[in-house]
C-alpha cells in the first residue's frame, strides 16, 4: 500500500510518501480501507520527535480515521465488510478495573491509533479492533468523519465529564481557530453557555462567533488578561478550555471566577508555566488534564453529530500525497478548523 511515512525526526520534509506494507488485521480487528484522515498537533509532535516521546521509526500517523471496511477477522460480529467507519482512536486492553467502569481512557495499556507506537491512518489500509470502529451515520461524509474523533471526544471530555460545565457559564476557549477549538465552542452553545474565543486574528474571531462564541478577544493585538476583566465585568469565567499552554496561565488563573475550573489537553506554545497556588485555594479553583475520552463520550458524540447539533470544521481537503504541506499549515497557524487528507 501507499503510506505516509517518517524515518527520522524533523521538520515536514522527513515525511515520505512512498510504498510500506500492507497490514494484516487480527482475529477481532476490520481491516479499513481508509478514505480520509485529519491531521493533529499530535502527529507535527510525533514528526519533530519532542523530548520524552519514544516513537517508533518509520511511523504512520494519522489518528482521525475513517474508511470503508474492506475485511473482518474471524471472530468480529457486529462490523461488517462494505459498512462506512469511523475509528475511535483510543485502544485499551477492555479487562482492567478502568475499562470495565468505562474508563477505557484511563487504562493502563491506552494506546492511540497513529500515537507514539501504533500506525496510523495515514495510509491506504488500517488495522484496527473492531470495538473502535463506529457505523456512520448516512448522511455523513468520510470528510467530516474523519474530523470529529480527537477533537469533539477531547473537547466532550473536557467540557461535560471533567469541567462540569453549565447552561449561563461563561467558558474561554482558547486557541478558538484549532480543530479541539472550534469543537469546544460548539459543545459550549450546546449545553448554554457564554463563550468568549482568543485567536490570534479578526478573521478566526468571526468565524468562532458563526460557531456560538458571543465574543471574541485577539491575542495578537488585545491583553488577553484586561479582556477577559473586561468581557465578565471583573467576575472572570467559569471554565478555561485551554491547550496553548506557556506563559499564558500567568494571565488566566487570576481571572478565573471562584469556583471556576482550567481544564487542559496540550502545550502547543510550551509545555513549562509557572503557578501561583494561591489562587487555587483561594478561590477554590480546579486545574485538570485530559488525554482524549472514552469510547462511551465518542458514542455519544456521534449521535449529536447526526442530528445536526454539533458538526465537524474542515478547513481544507488535501491529497494524501500533500501530508507534508498539511503539516506546514497547522505549524503556521494558518487553519480554520481540520485539514484532512484522502488517499
């Protein structure tokens, strides 16, 4: 098969598009003809090889999968050959005490499609177990499949089960124009709460407010910090939805309103930040990480996907062979939403 595949790390120009082996899936895995897959940060962090990451060379990212299914191993029972498929892309090991309480995010062997050991989706063919792997709904293209699982999982994840947000909540998201961005304001119009979106252009701020953000600060050219005193007439917000990390805490922790919860999944800007702890028992403020969610949330954001309530943001649909350029794009900044590829 065609795959996209890196040797060594480093910049987009590692990234080859060249012949790799076909896989062979197991017993209990479909063998998935894919159709499109979106990119993430996590695959430009797997490329540049960050300290602390252990990947395994030559690699295939790609964790936002969807395709056609083209065979079943023996002991699959409910996908069939020929049915459209998205793939949740969190494995676990589905016997632990996590798993079993529907944790499966938080088992001890969690791996992700495309992640630091497990290919990806960047590819012709996919192996993956057929417990991941979800039946599209009619209407939905492969496109807008592929654009959902990361992005709207982590977002429901950190939104609904972690930051516990409420209808009349003021919620900041930042980084808005990203893929788990433009999700986040979506769930937060869903469940009724007052968005306020940071990206760094007027042109990102007008489409967050398309999306449900009632208002829109520009880090590039407003002080993050006065903004948002500004916006909630001092009180600050009630949830920050964030995964630029770097010097941005510095600004946010002291306008989070008491009670309020930080709830982040990355470090696009700097994974090192420095904490006043004050804040947190003073205002009995909650600072929580998430890592995707559970095959569970990934259900359930389908269903509100279906029926028109949330929808994936594609900025762009390139070829397969133009993953590097894909690459090139969300290091600049210079996406709305996914860019999603197709073999």
């Amino acid at each position: 098969m065609m795959a996209v595949r890196f040797h060594q790390h480093g910049g987009p120009e590692v990234l080859r598009y060249e012949e790799a082996p076909d896989p062979a899936p197991g017993d209990a895995e479909v063998l998935l003809q894919v159709r499109a897959v979106a990119l993430n940060h996590l695959d430009v962090w797997l490329r540049k090889g960050l300290p602390g990451m252990k990947v395994s060379l030559p690699k295939i990212g790609g964790c936002d999968v969807a395709g056609l299914v083209a065979a079943v191993g023996s002991r699959c029972a409910r996908i069939r050959a020929g049915q459209r498929v998205l793939v949740s892309p969190g494995i676990s090991c589905g016997q632990c005490a996590a798993c079993l309480r529907g944790d499966d995010n938080l088992c001890r062997d969690f791996q992700m499609v495309g992640g630091y050991t497990l290919d990806g989706g960047c590819a012709e063919f996919l192996a993956v177990p057929e417990v991941n792997c979800i039946v599209l709904p009619p209407e939905m293209d492969f496109a807008e499949a592929a654009a959902i699982p990361v992005t709207f999982l982590t977002a429901w994840h950190m939104l609904i089960r972690l930051g516990r947000l409420q209808a009349g909540e003021r919620l900041l998201v930042m980084g808005a124009g990203s893929g788990v961005g433009t999700a986040a304001i979506q769930i937060g119009r869903l469940v009724g709460a007052r968005v306020i979106a940071v990206a760094g252009s007027q042109e990102k701020l007008a489409r967050a407010r398309d999306l449900g953000a009632e208002a829109g600060i520009d880090h590039t050219a407003q002080g993050l910090a006065q903004e948002v005193r500004r916006l909630t007439e001092r009180r600050g917000v009630d949830v920050v939805f964030e995964h630029v990390g770097g010097t941005t805490w510095g600004a946010l922790l002291p306008n989070i309103a008491p009670g309020g919860r930080l709830v982040t999944c990355g470090a696009t800007a700097g994974y090192e930040t420095s904490v006043d702890i004050r804040y947190l028992f003073s205002r009995n403020i909650a600072i929580l990480g998430a890592h995707l969610g559970t095959k569970a949330e990934m259900l359930e954001v389908v269903g509100h996907v279906a029926r028109g309530a949330l929808h994936a943001v594609v900025d762009r649909v390139l070829p397969l062979a133009e993953c590097a350029a894909g690459h090139r794009l969300l290091e600049e900044r210079a996406v709305f939403g996914k860019v999603v590829l197709t073999p």
